[in-house]
C-alpha cells in the first residue's frame, strides 16, 4: 500500500507530539530529586530566616521547685527528680489553648523507655512541661520499641502517630541508622488522659513497612483552625534519621483513625492536581533528597498559605556527637514544589548535636511582612550529654509582598 507524503507527514508530526506529550507527562509526575548539581531553588515568599539569641534549654529545678516523681517508682531505677529529659516532641495546639506532645524515651519521673504524653504551657523561654500520662504500656528503647511520630488536636480529639510497633528492624537506608516502620494512630477524648485503642488491643500496625512509617501531621492552627480543606494532611520519611524520601498521605478529618480511609500521592501530576491512590505500596516519594531526610515536620501557615517542611540529617547514621545539617522549605501544597528557606550546615553545633525539630504553630505570629516564632527541638542522647531535653530557639522570617 502507497502512502502519500501528506499522509506519511500527518502520522510523523503525530507521533512527534505524542512523543512529546509522553515525555512532558513524566517529567510532571517526576518526584521533585534535590542533588548536590540540583540544589532546589530559594523561596520567593518567605525571603529570609534568622536567629533571634541563642537556644534556651529546658532548666532543670532550681530552689523550690517541686522535684517529686510523677509516676510510680520504676523497675527501671529512674532517678526520682524532676528533671524533663526526652526527645522527638511532635507536638499540637489543642482546642484547650495547650500544647500536648508526646516525648520518646523520656527518662523522668520514673518513666524511662518508650514515650509519654505532656503538655507545655505558657511562652518560651519560660514555658513549662507538666506530664499528662505516661503512657505505662508503650515501652522499649530506641527503635526496639515504639515511638511517637506525629500529633495533632482536630475537633477536640488527639491523634498521636506512634512507630515501630513491631520492634526493632533493619533501616531501608544504610545499616547503622535507626528505622523507622509499622505506625498505627491513637486517640484521646479527654486531653490525653486515656487513649484508644488500648495498647493491648493493637495487634497489627495501620501502616506496615517503612513507606508510611512514620507519619508526622501537618498542623494547620489550634485544633486544626486554618485547615484549607477538608482533610487531614500527614508527612513521611523511610526512617527515622538520614532517610531519602518524603510521602504525604491524607484522610477526611472524621476518619483519621481509620486506615482504608487514606490515600497517598500516587504522581505529583503538575502539582495542582496530584493522583491519589489508596494502595500504601502505590504512594510515590514527591521530594527525594539521598539520605538527607530524617524524621520531618509540616505546618502550614494560614496568612500566608504556605507549608514549612522543616527536616534534618545527621552527619554520621544515628550519630549523637557528629553534628546536624538543618533543612527549612516552604512550598504551595503538602506535595510541593518545594523551595529553600533556610539551610543550615552545622546547626547548633556537634554538642548539642539537634534533631527533630518542631514548630509549634501556637509560638508563631505573623506581623505585616515578618513571621515571629519559637523553633523546638531534641538535643544529643549522649549518656554524658545535658542536651537530652527539650531546646527553644526564637526566629523571625522575611515575607515578600504580599
């Protein structure tokens, strides 16, 4: 059969735009891949980020104050005085005006190993930490036992995402890091007082694996006020500390608790519009940075409706003496694109070796074109360390124009 050059044309010109639109298709739905030769770009809203002072540890107790054990004495043989040790602190701003956070391995008031629940009140550098319940049945150091990743306050209930319910396992990334896997979610009715389902009663986690294991909820103001949807937003990495991919899952704000409920970014699909999938195993990474995601934190900033992702790396896998990098973003959606507010090589320095920072939405204002607020964070789980406890740090962030 002849074929006219009209024709032959016609069929050349369409597959060179079928070819075209195949390959303008990959590179949107392309998760966005920061490298050393592909650093990502600076913010053109939030234009600038600096220290106000120096970090403000949390004081140990001074004359008259009250050092009596919280909980029963411990078969662990915790010192019996009232210092506020513990690390991790995903933290909310509930209905009641309180933070509520959840420490890992807390090591205070006879509480030694797994996590807790506390509240801290008032403003820093002067904020106190109170503990709400301590949680007797989650136990276990480290990763062998489970761990609080995420917090929010929604409605008035608490959810608390806590990791590693079934014990320690491999990291997906490298050998020495500390995993991060099988999360579940939790809730209280009666400001953490009590907490359901019942620890005994979890006999598989909500999320299995590595790929969700760690879910950390994006806070949107006090008990969820600001929220620009109707969902309930979380964030992810592979593991707990120098993991190399970041996820987002949602969930109708009524069905938090309830895992068929949630869906994943499948394809990031020009960013407006993302595919979403309800198969954990079908959730596409939407920021890839090699081993230079650790346990992260997102709120988002109503006034100027952006989301800070703040997250972290250690110089060396679970190291607690080699030193932090610190990584601040801000982007339009929970998904991306992502741009650089704030980077920071040696963060605080290789004693107070940082990790897990948090920005609690209660110690934050925006004033015209500045952003005032309190960054929160863990220091080094040395055994000779004094860091191990919670850190402040005040901030101001240049806004452009608005």
């Amino acid at each position: 059969m002849r074929v006219s050059r009209i024709a032959l044309s016609f069929f050349l010109a369409a597959d060179l735009l079928a070819a075209r639109l195949a390959f303008s298709q990959t590179a949107e739905i392309a998760p966005q891949i920061i490298t050393e030769n592909s650093p990502p770009k600076p913010s053109d809203v939030i234009l600038s980020f600096h220290w106000v002072g120096n970090e403000s540890a949390y004081p140990t107790p001074g004359p008259g104050d009250d050092v009596a054990p919280v909980d029963p004495a411990s078969r662990h043989g915790v010192p019996d005085y009232g210092v506020r040790f513990g690390d991790t602190f995903p933290m909310t701003w509930a209905a009641a005006d309180e933070i509520y956070a959840s420490a890992g391995d807390p090591n205070w008031g006879a509480k030694w190993d797994g996590l807790d629940v506390e509240k801290f009140s008032g403003m820093p550098p002067h904020y106190t930490i109170t503990r709400v319940n301590a949680m007797p049945d989650y136990h276990g150091s480290g990763g062998g036992g489970p761990k609080p990743s995420g917090m929010i306050s929604v409605h008035g209930v608490l959810y608390l995402a806590v990791q590693n319910l079934l014990g320690k396992k491999p990291p997906a990334f490298g050998t020495r890091s500390q995993h991060g896997d099988d999360a579940t979610i939790i809730s209280s009715r009666d400001h953490g007082k009590t907490w359901a389902p019942a620890r005994a009663d979890i006999k598989t986690p909500m999320f299995p694996g590595h790929i969700f294991g760690g879910p950390a909820f994006v806070n949107t103001g006090r008990d969820n006020a600001g929220a620009p949807d109707k969902y309930v937003y979380a964030v992810s990495t592979d593991q707990w500390d120098n993991g190399s991919n970041l996820r987002v899952g949602r969930v109708p704000a009524n069905r938090i608790q309830d895992a068929a409920a949630w869906q994943w970014v499948a394809d990031v699909n020009g960013y407006k519009h993302p595919h979403w999938t309800s198969d954990l195993n079908r959730a596409a990474p939407v920021l890839t940075d090699d081993r230079r995601i650790s346990l992260p934190e997102m709120v988002y900033i109503a006034p100027i409706r952006r989301y800070l992702l703040l997250t972290w790396r250690l110089y060396k896998d679970f190291s607690n003496s080699d030193g932090t990098e610190l990584m601040i973003y801000d982007a339009p959606h929970p998904w991306g694109p992502f741009t650089l507010v704030h980077q920071e090589a040696m963060w605080e320095g290789k004693e107070m070796n940082p990790y897990c920072p948090r920005l609690p939405l209660k110690w934050l204002k925006v004033n015209g074109d500045e952003i005032d607020g309190w960054l929160q964070f863990s220091g080094s789980w040395r055994k000779t360390s004094t860091e191990y406890r919670s850190h402040v740090r005040e901030f101001k962030m240049k806004i452009a124009p608005r």
